[in-house]
C-alpha cells in the first residue's frame, strides 16, 4: 500500500486500492510510532512523567478552588457575624438610651414632687 523510505515516508502517491482510512490510519502509528506531532488529539500518547505533571496541576487546581470556596465561606460568616454585633451593639445602645431617659424623667418628677411639697 504505502511506500516506506527512510526521508519523508509519506509525500509518496498511494498505490490505487489503498483506501483513505488505511492511508490515514497508517498515518498516525507512523506518527505515534516516531513520537512527532502530539498536538492532534488522536495521537495522544502521554509518558507517566507527563501524566502526573497533568494530574499534580489538576490537583493543585482543586485545591486552589477549594481554599477559595472557603476563604470566600469565611468572608461571608465573618460579615454576617460582624452585622449581627452590630444590631446587638444598636438595640444596647438604644435600650440604655431608653433606660437614661426613662430614669431622668423619673428624677425629674421626683424632683418636682420634691420641689412642690417644699413650698
């Protein structure tokens, strides 16, 4: 079917019966056979070493979204917990606030009291 020469197996002409798929499928063991031109996804064949390149920065692309699931997790218990102070600190503030006033008023009446029984 195919001529096979040392320099450029492949520019060679087909002999007629061969039919496309074989040319092509030849084609690529040749490729993978000689280890060239990886880019075409149907020669892929990976070495171990490139393997575990591929799932150490998978990995490591993982973890990296996990850390920043939670980071962003944190962020958001942590702004919940500081408004959650807050309203606390407010509804304090205000009841105290409530509490003074109500006292002042009842000094202010007693003091009236005081001021109208002395005369």
């Amino acid at each position: 079917m195919l001529r096979v020469s040392r320099h450029r197996p492949f520019t060679q002409k087909l002999h007629y019966p061969a039919c496309i798929w074989e040319a092509s499928y030849l084609y690529v063991l040749h490729r993978l056979h000689t280890g060239e031109n990886r880019r075409h996804s149907y020669i892929t064949t990976t070495t171990e070493e490139e393997a575990e390149k591929k799932k150490r920065r998978r990995r490591a692309e993982a973890e990296k979204k996990q850390r920043r699931s939670r980071e962003e997790a944190e962020k958001k218990k942590r702004r919940s917990r500081e408004e959650a102070e807050k309203k606390q600190r407010r509804r304090r503030e205000e009841a105290e606030k409530k509490q003074r006033r109500s006292r002042e008023e009842a000094e202010k009446k007693q003091r009236g009291s005081r001021d109208i029984k002395y005369f």
